[in-house]
C-alpha cells in the first residue's frame, strides 16, 4: 500500500485528503498516518494541513523498494517492474544471477543500498559503502543467441550515459565498452554476465555501479574516479536515476532486440564516445598498439586506425583500450 | 576410510587380512567387519576366509561415494578428484553450477544415481529414472575465453566415445555436436552451460546422461534410444565408466588448454562421426538444406558441401543437424 501512496501523492497537483486514501485503499485513518509517519523517517518532506490532506514537498535520497516501486509503476513494461530491493546484499549480480536460475522473469531488477561482496570484471572487488551509491543488476532473459549478448553492454552503458544526462545535465561520456565517464573520471562500471548453452541463452545479467553521493575516494583512485555529488556539489537522489536508466534501457533493448545489431544507436553512441577520435592504447593478450580511435561499428566493436593507417575492429572479449596518457 | 579400504581390496591380488586392515587404518576388528558387511549390502561380493582375510570376486552395479572415489584416486590429477554424489538430485548440471558459484575446484564431478529435474538442452526435460544410467556433469575453471568453450563439448564427445568403446568394446559413434550413437540410436547426450563474462569465463558446467542399463524406452523414442545393455544384453557397471570418461577427458582437456583448438584430435573425431561422409540436413533459423557432411575443423565447426558443389562450415550454435532419412 504504501508504493501506491507514494505514487498518488506524487502524481497528485494538489493535496490528497486522508478520507480518500482511506476510501481508496479501504484502511483507517490511523493506517494512513501510520504510513505518512514511516514515510517522514524514510526522508520525505510530507506536509500535513488540516481539512486538506497530504502532500509531498520534497524527500532526502530516499532509497526503498516503495520508492523505487512508485517510481517505476507504468514507467516501463517489464525493465524493474520487478523489484528486489536490500538494505545490504553480497553482490546485486550475485543475487540477480541466483534469481534467474529460480525462473525470475525478464527484467527483474535488483539493488542495494551495500554490498558486502561487490564485483568488478574477473572477479576484482568493487569498493560498495553503504548510502551513497547505486548498485543494480537486471536479470534478462534473450532470445537471440549468445554471440549477440556482449552488445548488452554498450546498450546498457549508452542507456546509463543517456539516462545521466537527463537527471543531471552533465557531459557525462562513454567509455567503450563497459565504463562511464564524467570530466575525464571514472563514475560507472558495468558488468555483465551470462549463463549459457552453446545456443541459448538462460539469462544475461548487467551489473551497473554508479558513485552518486560519494564524498571522497580513497588516495590510489582519487585521480580517476569521481561522483555526481562531486561534480555537483550536492547530494542526488538515487532512485529517479535508478528509474530512468530503467525507462531509457527498456526502449534501446526493445530495439535492439528488433535488430540485433547496434546501428540504431551507432552514431549517437559515438557522439558520448570519450575515445572516439582519440588516440589510445590497444592492450591484447599477444599484442598492445597504440591506435586512432573511430568508433563503434554496427557490432559494438571498436574501430582503430593504425599507424600505418590501416584500419582494424577489436572485441571487447580480446582487448581493453586505455588512454595513450592515463585512464581515458 | 571405505574408500581406501575398497581401493586396497581391489587393488591387491591377494586376500587382505583383517590385522592388516586394522592397522593400516588405526580401526578395530568390529569397524572392519561392519565395513565389510555394508560392501555386501551396496552389491560387492566379499569372501571372507579365515587365517587369510577379505577379497572382492565381484560386485553389481554400485554407484556409490566411496566406489567412485576409490576408482578414481590416483587415475586423475583434477577430473572428478572431488566428487558429489547423491542417490538423488534435481539436476547434476544445476549442483554443478551452485558449486561453481560457491567456489569449487576445476574439475569437481558431480554424478547422481537419479535426477528429479534432468535436463536436455534448451530447458528440455531429460526422462532420469534410478539405478540404470549415468547422471554426471563435470565443473571446469579454464583460463580461455569465453569464444573457445563451445569446443568443449567436442572434446567431451570425444572423451565419452573413447571410453564407451574401452570399457564395452562396441562401435559408438559421435552425431556432431553432442549425441552419441550406438547402432543408429542415441546412447548420450551432452549439455554444456557457462557462466561467463564478456571476456573471462567464471566456470563451465558439462553434463553428460549416459543411458547404461535401461531395460526399455517409451514408444514414442524406441526406435531412437538404446542403452548398453539392450545393446549387449547384460548389465553394465556405471562407474568404471565415470572413471574412463574422467581420465580419457582429462588427458584431451590438457591438450585442448594447450592448442586451444582441436587439430590435435580432428581426424581421429573425424574416424569416429556417424555423420561423416553421409547426407544430412542442416537446419537453421532463416535456412535448411541438404548437404554432405565432410567432418569438424580444427575449432569443431561442422564443414559441409552443399548441392552447388560449395563448401560451407556450419556452427553448432547456430544449426541442428540430422540425417536425411531420420535421427542419423
């Protein structure tokens, strides 16, 4: 009940009267101040005014399944329609992967307020305090084959980079093909992971961490990673982003589930590049290169041109790119 | 301390006493005797002669911890030398991913006297009744990539027609890329799941379902479903079997992780192909055709010449293959 309050009230221009709460959830009036009285803990401004009702002017970063619940009700048609939300988890992708062995349907959404157990690529830790990060995970379950799912990642990575934009208004950029940048530091990493047979997919999962309310990076990072609040200079709610990439991910997928190639997004997605049309170090297993950055092809790969001027496209899966005088 | 008992019974050509036993074990008269009396009742025949000790001149089909274990102690370096096994299980496939997750050690084998949630490829059910097949799936850690792992279902193809053809002597066959076939029928299937990243591989799970000593099969997959022992018209033991599949899988697994393509067995696989050099039809998502089946490549592609005299390979990732007049 208390997602649908929130929901009401927030869709509501005007104040809502306790007697139709209490009428449309058919509850007591003491039912309906004992929610407004959960909801002011949780950190919302809710403004009381006698013979008016209810109103919400205003919420800290309030971070609940309710609030992400009333935030995406008849936003997106499965893209977190199912919530899981904890306090404190081991890791969102953890959890997400277990639900998709469960049978979880397509587009389940998990986040946390902590991880206990937070995962970069192969296995690294990722650094996950408690309060001032986003850490989601959506369970999907594909189609297509295999071979297509690594293109997830530039979906969800161009999703995020979009969905940013939107809520803050900054020039935040992609770095191919799973980080993204702000200012020419490091403000989200994507993970993605996928349990398959030879032709079949059982269920991708993208993990994406994004520093929001960080205050301060430990001195080995300080350098390369950042947070909106940083940037900004103030707190940022958690939950619309959350509900935004959500929103902003459903259409590209969609779309790309319709095409399953990445030409639709291709050159709006090299306009958020960081290294397109840069110069940048090409790190392979047999062979690291410096080379010109052009950008992602219709597959999601990346477009160099060498030296010698010729050009080649490298995978995700065999290289990583960094910038030929640091990180981007 | 069964399973070194059972691995010192068998390994010696001679009685055992039971003063040995106790010593070697640090146990009782009363411990080895209650030992003793669980072999008979597991199915292993044991003669006791007084003043000379215990021997074992046979046993039934036991499928049991300590059987496999001491089968497989000292035969392998890692390939099922940490066993699971249970009477009964969901699916060994489904254990071997949780142990997967939870950490287990390359090569952990997980083998079940029967599946209650057996499971073909696709999320297709696979029929598991008790006491007449084998259920095993094998946990792999490789340090490949992710693009390499589907030619892990070759080489376990592979393995288990090399070790039915040892431990039975009979002309099995291999239906690329993962049945094998005994006298135009299927004898196993194979089931290859991975827990990858874009370019890292968490773990791999490969499960085989081997039909042992099944008496009959419903009518409607009689005519395309056999079992050793219809075929050689007595019961079979199941374990020996898991331990030759263990070993013959280890030896080519090394090999594969050396090459990383499978040159080193192509002709060889190729000899042992029901589908070599015979018409089959390929069947596709946008496209099926008849074509004459040439063998593998050195990646376990399947190269076909079409009527046009062309010559295509096909991956088994994106076709199906079955014979033009039926399964074969």
């Amino acid at each position: 009940m208390k997602t649908e309050i929130l929901k009401l009230l927030r869709e509501s221009q005007d104040y809502v009267s306790g007697q139709q709460l209490c009428e449309t959830f058919g509850v007591s009036r003491t039912a309906v101040w004992k929610v407004m009285n959960q909801l002011k803990e949780e950190g919302y401004e809710v403004e009381a005014v006698r013979n008016r009702g209810y109103r919400i002017v205003g919420s800290a970063d309030v971070m609940t399944q309710e609030e992400l619940e009333s935030l995406l009700d008849g936003r997106t048609k499965w893209a977190g329609q199912h919530v899981v939300y904890s306090d404190e988890i081991d890791s969102t992708n953890i959890k997400a992967k277990q639900l998709g062995e469960e049978g979880a349907s397509h587009g389940t959404l998990v986040v946390a307020d902590m991880q206990t157990a937070g995962r970069g690529r192969r296995g690294r830790g990722w650094d996950s305090p408690s309060g001032s990060s986003i850490y989601m995970s959506i369970m999907l379950r594909p189609k297509f084959p295999p071979v297509k799912a690594p293109m997830l990642t530039i979906v969800m990575a161009y999703s995020v980079a979009r969905a940013l934009r939107t809520c803050t208004g900054l020039d935040v950029q992609i770095k191919w093909p799973n980080d993204i940048i702000l200012n020419g530091k490091k403000i989200v990493g994507i993970l993605t992971e996928m349990s398959t047979e030879i032709d079949y997919i059982n269920h991708v999962v993208i993990g994406v961490g994004i520093n929001v309310n960080t205050e301060t990076f430990p001195e080995e990072i300080a350098d390369k990673a950042t947070s909106l609040r940083i940037e900004i200079g103030e707190v940022q709610k958690r939950a619309p982003i959350v509900a935004e990439i959500m929103s902003e991910f459903e259409k590209c997928y969609e779309e790309f589930e319709k095409q399953e190639d990445l030409s639709f997004i291709q050159e709006e997605y090299n306009k958020l590049l960081v290294n397109c049309g840069k110069d940048v170090c090409i790190l392979g297993a047999k062979e690291s290169y410096q080379a010109h950055a052009l950008g992602i092809n219709e597959t999601g790969e990346l477009i160099v041109r060498r030296e010698d001027g010729s050009k080649e496209t490298v995978y995700a899966g065999e290289v990583s790119v960094r910038g030929v005088y640091g990180y981007v």
